[in-house]
C-alpha cells in the first residue's frame, strides 16, 4: 500500500483521534486478530515527511491502522501494484 499524501491523511486522523504514535500502536494492536499489531517505529516511518518517511507498507499495517483509526483504509493509503 502507499500512503497518500506524503501521510499527511493517517496524521491528520491521529491528530483528530488524539492520538500519539505510541497510542496508535497500542490501538492496532487491540484491533489485530493476532494481537502483535504494527511498532511505534513503523508508523512513524508512516507519518514521517523526512528521510526517515516511507511511501509503502503492507497491506496488513495499512488495515490495521485503518481499523485503529476508524477510517476506510482508501481514505489513507493507495493500493500500490508493481509495474
């Protein structure tokens, strides 16, 4: 998946949810079957807008953020296909 607008949507959400990095990790992992969910450091590449900032992810992390952050995963990220 790749994330739209340089993150800027995905920090927009958290900021309107009131949520911190780490809580929004805590979150993915209360809405993860598994119960792992996705680390603070790999959703702050997510939101990052320096070098540290990656335009892709899985599309596991993508749901999982998604469902944490109560929004359709289309309205944060976009399906990446390889060309």
């Amino acid at each position: 998946m790749h994330r739209l607008d340089n993150g800027r949507n995905i920090r927009d959400a958290m900021q309107t949810a009131g949520l911190s990095i780490e809580r929004l990790s805590e979150k993915t992992k209360e809405v993860d079957p598994a119960g792992y969910g996705i680390s603070p450091s790999a959703i702050g590449h997510m939101v990052a807008t320096g070098p540290s900032g990656r335009d892709t992810c899985s599309r596991r992390s993508a749901d999982l953020v998604a469902l944490a952050l109560e929004k359709p995963v289309l309205e944060l990220f976009a399906i990446h296909s390889p060309t």
